[in-house]
C-alpha cells in the first residue's frame, strides 16, 4: 500500500493553482485585504465543517470521504477558472473548504489504521514521513508545470482547470482502497450504532491533556505558516521583476520563471526533508522535544523572514534572505508535520483517529481564520515585513500553551 498512499500524495499536490493564487487574485483587482477575507472564508467554512466530516469517515467511511473531497474541490477549480468575481470565489473557497474538511485527517487516519493491523506502529513517523515525502516531491513538480502554462499562456486562471485532472485519477486511486482501511471493525452495526460508538470515543479526546497540547502545538504553528507563507509569492514577484536578468521577457514571463523555479527547489527540499523527520527526531532526544524545537525555530523564522524585508528596502540584496527564510520556514514545517502526527496518534484512540485529525485542523484552520484578516490589513496598512514580524512575535508567544510533554 506505501506506493498507492505516495500515489495519492503526489497527485493530491499537484495543485497547479498555489504557487500563483495570491497573483491570480491580485490580478483580479482583489487587495490584500479583500484576499485574507477569502482566506478566513475558507477557514472558517472548513472549521464548520471539520467535525461533522471527520466524524461521518470514522462511522460511514473513510474512502467515500475522500471521494467527496476531490469532487468538491474540482468543483471549486471551475468556478475560479470561469469567473472573476469576489462573490464566486468565496462560493469556491466554501466548496474548497468542503474538500478540505472531507480530506483532512482522513487519508492520515487510513495510512495509520494500515499500521495498525500490519503491526507496524512503531514506524509511524518514519512510515508517514516518507509518504509525505513523495506529496512534497508532487509539489516540486507542480511548481515547474504551472510556472510553464503561465509562462506560455500568461493566464493564471487556466492552472485551476488543468488541476482537475490529477484529481480525478485520485478519486480512483483512493476510492479503490481495500474496504477494512475505512476503520470499521464490527461489519454488522447499524449506522445509528457506530456513530453514537464513535461520538464516545469522540469525547475522550477532550479529557486528554496531553492530546489537546499536542492539537495545539500542532495546529497553532501550521496556521501561523499557512498565513505567513502566502506573502511569499508577493516577495518573490517584486523579486522577479528587480533582477537585471531576462529582460527580453514580459513582467509575467520573469515571475513565472522566478516563482517555478523557487517553488521547485523549495519541494525537492521538503520532499528530503520530510523524510527525515525520524532522523532529526532522534537526534533531537524523543518526540516531545523535537515537536517543541521546530515549533520555536519556525517562530523564529517567520519573524526573522519580517525584519530581512523591512532591511531590503534599503539594501536590495536581502530580498534574498527574506526568500531564504521562507525556505527554511518551509523545510520546518515538512520535518514537523509526520512529528505532529506520530505525537497524536499516540493521545488518540485508532477508531476515532480521522476525528481526532480533524480536531487538529479545525483548530488550524480557525487559528489562520482569526488571523488572516488582520494580517492582511496590517499588510496593506504597514507593509508585508511589519505583518509577518508582528505574525512571528504571536507565534512565539503561544509557545508556553503549545508546549507538549
């Protein structure tokens, strides 16, 4: 099953569309502002959703879950390319966020209930590290294929139609995943049966200390990044269009080379990193420690990424350092992520394991709800390096909550 669940990842991040949408929207007349807003609708649609569709993988199944997802997400993927509209995208942000919500916790909790009967537990992080190691490797693709359609067609819409064709070879990658994935271990429960069993094993999550340290550590740093690397694309663009270099190409075809190719080495580099997360672990000393050092180091980082930008304004050259942070800040969170899960997986019951994956992601994504609409206007109010500096200062700030043991 490793190669079907790296299949799956691979696919899954061919997302032509992410490393220009902050560009596309942009383009559209869309402000910084108007854009955290589809940002937060995003988050807090898939908040919303989040529980209700974890809760219906654990008890009706895993694989029509994911199948829901990439069906919501293609239909997303239309509305972007066909309209040009704030309204529309914020239906396609919903319908995205739905996809999300399906998708989120799921595929993790399939590739963990595998462990499980194969009685390979003890290899989680290392296991899932590695199939997250072949989604990132899918992203240093996709950054190459989508810098060349909008370096050729000059048209950022065009990516989100070509986006649905991995996604509709996903759908039957994973809806053909063997049937005892789904986590069900009594096949004659009525429905009504095995979600009022699931809803028990549900509540438990709560009353576990170390379960919530873990969701928050986790979910708190991914939604500081997930805010804060957006501005990357910004950065990158004025970067583009700054280097004496290439000057026979339009504004568009210089961006397009410059964020393909950053995004491509970015990928290849979490890709390896990802991989790594076991080593960098152990080297560490245990889990704890490694979760609660990477969650500092990104911090620091992202404040870091503000303070090189404020100083680029009068020396050019640190646009570089600014780029390069953002680098860093993404090789940290690719060695946290298969960390973050291994630790969770540990607080949380197998049976409710896409539920509790979904706790950690609704609690990310609210985070970068609440936290996209100011930073986008302290943005455009004060500048992207005095948003992501002040981002970073939060960030560490919650640390003492975030902290696990």
């Amino acid at each position: 099953m490793f190669y079907r669940f790296a299949l799956y990842g691979f696919l899954k991040n061919l997302k032509f569309y992410e490393p220009f949408i902050i560009l596309y929207f942009l383009s559209t007349g869309l402000s910084y502002a108007m854009i955290g807003l589809l940002v937060s609708i995003r988050m807090f649609s898939t908040t919303l959703l989040e529980l209700p569709t974890g809760i219906y993988a654990d008890s009706f199944g895993r694989r029509s879950s994911m199948v829901m997802s990439f069906i919501s997400y293609i239909v997303s993927f239309l509305i972007f390319f066909f309209f040009r509209d704030f309204y529309a995208f914020g239906i396609a942000m919903v319908l995205y966020a739905l996809g999300d919500a399906f998708r989120t916790g799921t595929h993790k909790a399939m590739i963990l209930e595998y462990l499980r009967i194969k009685g390979m537990e003890d290899r989680k992080v290392d296991y899932y590290g590695h199939t997250r190691a072949a989604s990132q490797f899918g992203s240093a693709v996709n950054a190459l294929i989508s810098g060349i359609i909008v370096f050729y067609t000059g048209n950022y819409a065009l990516i989100f139609l070509v986006a649905i064709i991995p996604y509709a070879i996903d759908i039957i990658n994973v809806g053909t995943y063997p049937p005892e994935l789904d986590g069900f271990e009594k096949r004659g429960e009525r429905m009504k049966e095995r979600l009022g069993n699931t809803l028990r094993e549900f509540s438990g999550i709560f009353r576990n200390v170390n379960a919530l340290r873990g969701v928050i550590n986790s979910s708190f740093f991914d939604g500081s990044f997930e805010v804060s690397s957006n501005y990357l694309q910004p950065v990158l663009k004025t970067f583009a269009l700054s280097l004496p270099v290439m000057l026979f190409l339009t504004g568009n075809e210089r961006t397009a080379v410059v964020v393909g190719i950053t995004y491509f080495f970015i990928y290849i580099l979490t890709s390896f990193a990802s991989s790594r997360s076991n080593v960098v672990k152990d080297r560490i000393g245990n889990l704890p420690s490694a979760v609660n050092a990477t969650f500092m180091a990104g911090a620091l980082l992202i404040f870091l990424a503000g303070i090189f930008m404020a100083i680029e304004k009068s020396c050019g050259y640190f646009a570089l350092l600014s780029i390069a942070l953002f680098v860093l800040l993404y090789i940290v969170k690719n060695i946290r992520r298969p960390m973050n899960v291994g630790y969770i997986s540990e607080q949380i019951s197998h049976k409710t394991m896409a539920s509790g994956l979904s706790v950690e992601s609704l609690v990310k994504t609210l985070t970068a709800a609440l936290l996209a609409p100011p930073i986008g206007w302290v943005a455009d109010s004060y500048g992207v390096e005095t948003a992501l500096a002040a981002l970073g200062v939060v960030t560490m700030a919650f640390y003492s909550i975030a902290k696990v043991r």
